[in-house]
C-alpha cells in the first residue's frame, strides 16, 4: 500500500511538473518531454534519438530546450554504441 501512494504522489508531481511546460499539448507529450531531458542530460541518447522520440525535427528540440535552458551534451563517438543497442 505505501509503495501505490508513493507511486501516485511521483505520478501526481510528475503530471504538475509537466503543466507547468507552456508548449506541446498533451501532458503525456509533456511526460515525454520531460523523460528525454533527462536522457539527455545522462548522455544516454543523442539529440537526433531525442528528436526521433519526441517526433519533431532536430532544430525544434533544440530551440525547446534552449528556451528551457537545458544544459546537456552530445554523445562522444564511443558512446553511440550505447545508444545503437537500444534499437
């Protein structure tokens, strides 16, 4: 029982972080949004992946998380191995 209240509390600051997200239109693109920031941001995909996932060209993506100052850096070389696996 305390492991399904804390999931709804996650679920419930999670869909409130989400709104806060002043473009895309549906809290589950939101949601999204908010799970490839934080790939990004562990460097487990590259902004193309990212882009591909959110369904928008690279250069929106970019200017989205420009616009929400999110720091994050491009996957080195050897690192894309990584991100082939997922496929």
């Amino acid at each position: 029982m305390k492991l399904s209240n804390a999931n709804f509390s996650f679920n419930s600051t999670l869909t409130a972080i989400a709104n806060e997200i002043p473009f895309l239109k549906t809290i589950p693109e939101k949601e999204l949004l908010l799970g490839v920031i934080g790939a990004l941001v562990l460097k487990k995909i590259s902004i193309s992946k990212a882009a591909e996932v959110m369904n928008m060209d690279k250069d929106s993506l970019l200017a989205i998380l420009d616009y929400m100052n999110v720091e994050f850096s491009y996957l080195e070389a050897n690192d894309v191995a990584i991100e082939r696996s997922w496929l």
